[in-house]
C-alpha cells in the first residue's frame, strides 16, 4: 500500500493531474489486477448478505416506495443492454440500471444490518453492490467482471474511510460511497483511468451532504442516502462515458471538498491506496452484523446478554453506565444530546441509534430481532422505559484509541458496563469487539452468512427459490456474461402484498 498525502491547493498552485486523489484512485480501478481466492470468497459472502437483509425489508414501506418508483422506469432490452432486476420480482422484469440500484440500495440499507468497516469514518461498502450489480447486470457482464468490480468498490471506500474523516465536519459517509461506487463500476467495464477520474469526481460532487440524516428524528432518509449515492454513481459514470466532465480538481481544489466541506487550508490527509499490481483486499478488513442495529451496539448487544444472568433481577439496578468510545458516545450514545434516543415513541431509525435502548431491550430479553426488538408495543413497555432512562455513556480515552487504532488486534468498537445496583454492589463487564467479528467469540464465516440468508428469507421466499438463489450466489465467479439476472429472488404475489400501500408519486 501507498500512502498519499492530500490537502486543498490554491487555485494558482501548480498541481498536475497526475497528482489529483481522484487520479491516484481511477488508477487502481484500472488495474487489471487478479482478484486473490479469499477476496472473491468474501465478496461471495456479501452477496449473500446483502440479499439476506434485503429479503428482510421487502415489504417495509421504504421499501416499497423505492421498488415503486424503480418500476416506473422500465427498460426494454435491445442493443447489448437489458436493464437490471430488482429483489423480490421476476428476473425479467427489467428496470433502468441507474433506477434498480436505488431500489435494492434501500432494501439493503433498510434494516442497517450488513457489513460494515470503522476507521476515521464509517460505512457500510456493501452500499457498493446494487449499483455495481446494476451495471452488470444491464450491460451483460459476467461473474468474474463482477468480482473484479466490487473489489474495487469495496478498496475505494474502504481506504477513504482509513484516511478522511467526515462525521467530524458533519459530512454524511455516503461522500465515499459515490466514489467508490463510481470507481467499482469502471472497473466491471473495463473503462480507462480518464473516464473514471471524471466519474469520480462527478459521483463526489454530487453525493456529498450533512449528517442530519442520522441526527435526532432520523427517518427513512437513512436508508436512501446510500441509495441514492449508488444511483449518482451509475449517472456520473454515464455521463462520464459520454465524455462529459467532472469539477477538478474535486477534493483538492481552492473550493473544492477539503478546503470547504472538511478541514479547510490547513488539514491534511492520508489515504492509503494498492500500488500498481497489489490486489485489493480491503474487504477482508471489514465486517457484518449479527443483529440488526448500529455497528457500535453489536458488542454491547453481546455484552448484555453475557451480563445479564450476573445481574438477575433487573429491577435491582440503580444505573448502567457503558465506557466507550468518543464516537459511540456522541453518535449513539448520551453525548448525542439527542432527547429521541430516550423517546419511547421514536422511529425505528432513531431507536437503532440509542445504544441505552438496545442495552437495555437485549438486557431484558437475552436476545435481538430485526422487528419485535423495534416494535411500538416492545419499546413502550413500562418497565424497558424504566431501564432504559438508567442507562447512560461517557467516553473513555482508551476505548477512543482502540477505536481508532490500525491493529487489528487493538482495534474495537466495544464497550466497559458498570452496572451499579440499590444496594451499591457494581457489576462491571467489557466486550471489545462483537462475537460475530473475524476476532469474536463465533466469527462469520460461509456457513454463518447461509445461515443468517435461511433466517431472514424464512416467510418471504419457499424454500425452492432460497436454494436456487445460494446457489447461483456461490457460483458467482463462474457465471458467464449475461448470467448476472440470477443474482436476485423472486417473491410470490401474497408477499408483496403485504407490503404497505404507499400513495402515488411524480413518476
């Protein structure tokens, strides 16, 4: 890997194109590196997931407004372009590409529960798949295009989250998916580094935004944002084809997204990118859910049902108070300020981001569902209100430097719980890292993801069309060009008819 250092430029400063980041980064999406056995086995891996979680949401009204407005947009295939499916209808029901990989981003970002990678910035690069997928499946690459593309992907954002921070100037994370995205695409086409430098800087240009959408009243825009940043991905690559261009240089320019959207004229940056020839293998670094919830509560999850045959009686506790880290504190925790994460009526996004509710509801219940954890009826009970309000976080420096640390071995994303009771007897237990994690106590492997794809499929797709669809899902190396269309599922009519009726649009 190779450091490189960025930073804004004057407008007068001499600062070749060779030099520009979004250069630096088409060139790694250029080279026709081979993709290593175990990186082809987890991108593998991820498909499953992805498709997992989408099954999941299918019939949440997000959901189904996305897939509603995706089917205004058919495409009728002709001239080596098909269009692209989209999860829960028939393989041939083709869609615009750009169109399909919103409404599978937000199926697969409904839930917030696949993969993830935390570092000066977090994300979830599974984000890169629909559109990556879209792509490929419209233009009628193969398996092995498709592999080679969502490495690339998966590389990009990755080592952006490594070396630029967003949250700290309250920049969105999907800012390093419309590049990422955007690269993976030109990777599964085969496109030269000047056409995806201009998509690069078009998908950034158009995908950055604040965090409000992960800030007190968090509503269904958390699950577009990533969606959406997919969907500028595909147009910017469009439209980079064609020729067009992108504003340059994109980070580094006098008004570009450093000097002005990050830390200004004097910040400075490093990401870290392959050299020429060096295989991608970022997404060996990075991790999926066990539980459908905000990455930095899977270890607390897991803490809480360790500790709570210790406890016993829950109604003996005075307070909780969890030691972790400055951005667990300030995004999910108490140092949010944020009075909805102690709303018992709040979205199930806002309680997906109160880390005092899910220490409090997996406590309670030894466990954690991707619904009845978020149900109205389960998050108003009395006596989980009453937990829940004893339940606080303070930031310790330690855990903020593991946060942040670049060993993998130091590097957590837990939590230290002092639970002090009536009687002042205090019950302390820590958890770095989540049991699911490559260094946990169970950590995912193939038969994990099949296992977490049978769970949520269970009710939403028979059993026949599971089969089919792992099985493809593990064949996707060896799925020859225009083969793609079976990396989706089909449901039947009386599943999606339980989906919400949502009114009528534009389109």
């Amino acid at each position: 890997m190779k450091t490189h250092i960025v930073r804004a430029r004057p407008a007068d400063a001499d600062f070749p194109r060779a030099e520009h980041l979004a250069t630096k980064i088409a060139e790694v999406a250029a080279d026709p590196v081979e993709v290593p056995a175990e990186v082809a086995e987890m991108i593998v891996n991820r498909i499953i997931d992805n498709a997992a979680v989408a099954a999941a949401s299918l019939t949440r009204r997000p959901v189904t407004s996305a897939r509603a407005q995706a089917l205004a947009q058919p495409y009728r295939p002709g001239a080596g372009r098909s269009g692209a499916t989209v999860f829960g209808l028939p393989a041939q029901r083709w869609v615009s590409p750009e169109w399909a990989a919103w409404a599978n981003g937000v199926a697969v970002r409904e839930l917030d529960f696949h993969d993830t990678f935390l570092a000066a910035e977090y994300s979830h690069p599974g984000d890169n798949i629909p559109p990556i997928l879209a792509v490929g499946q419209h233009l009628g690459r193969s398996g092995a295009d498709l592999i080679r593309g969502l490495a690339t992907g998966y590389e990009i954002q990755i080592d952006l989250v490594r070396g630029v921070c967003l949250h700290e100037h309250k920049i969105d994370h999907v800012a390093h998916l419309g590049p990422s995205a955007a690269a993976g695409i030109g990777t599964l086409l085969g496109l030269d580094p000047e056409t995806i430098y201009q998509a690069i800087g078009q998908a950034l240009h158009t995908t950055t935004a604040t965090r409000q959408s992960r800030k007190g009243e968090i509503s269904s825009w958390k699950a577009y944002a990533p969606a959406f940043a997919g969907k500028m991905a595909v147009e910017a690559v469009d439209r980079a084809m064609r020729g067009e261009g992108a504003p340059s240089p994109i980070w580094e320019g006098a008004d570009g997204v450093i000097a002005w959207l990050l830390g200004g004229a004097d910040a400075e940056y490093r990401v870290p990118l392959p050299g020429p020839g060096e295989a991608k293998r970022a997404i060996l670094d990075s991790y999926t859910k066990e539980h459908s919830a905000e990455y930095q509560s899977q270890a607390p999850i897991d803490l809480a049902r360790r500790m709570r045959s210790r406890i016993g009686d829950l109604d003996q506790i005075a307070s909780i108070v969890l030691h972790t880290s400055h951005h667990t504190h300030v995004v999910i925790g108490t140092g949010s300020g944020d009075p909805q994460k102690f709303d018992p009526h709040a979205s199930r996004e806002t309680l997906d981001h109160s880390v005092p509710y899910i220490f409090a509801v997996a406590l309670q219940d030894g466990a954690w569902h991707h619904e009845r954890s978020y149900a109205p009826e389960r998050a108003q009970r009395p006596d989980t209100v009453a937990l829940w309000r004893k339940i606080s976080t303070t930031e310790d420096p330690e855990w903020t430097r593991r946060y942040h640390a670049t060993d993998p071995n130091e590097k957590a994303f837990g939590a230290r719980a002092v639970v002090t009771l009536h009687s002042g007897e205090t019950i302390v237990d820590e958890l770095a890292v989540a049991d699911a994690h490559p260094l946990g106590a169970r950590p995912f492997a193939r038969a994990q993801y099949l296992a977490k794809f049978r769970t949520l499929a269970e009710g939403v797709l028979d059993r026949a069309e599971q089969d089919r669809f792992l099985d493809a899902a593990q064949r996707t190396p060896e799925l020859a060009a225009g083969e793609l269309d079976q990396l989706t599922f089909t449901v039947s009519n009386a599943v999606l008819d339980r989906a919400p009726k949502t009114p009528e649009g534009i389109f």
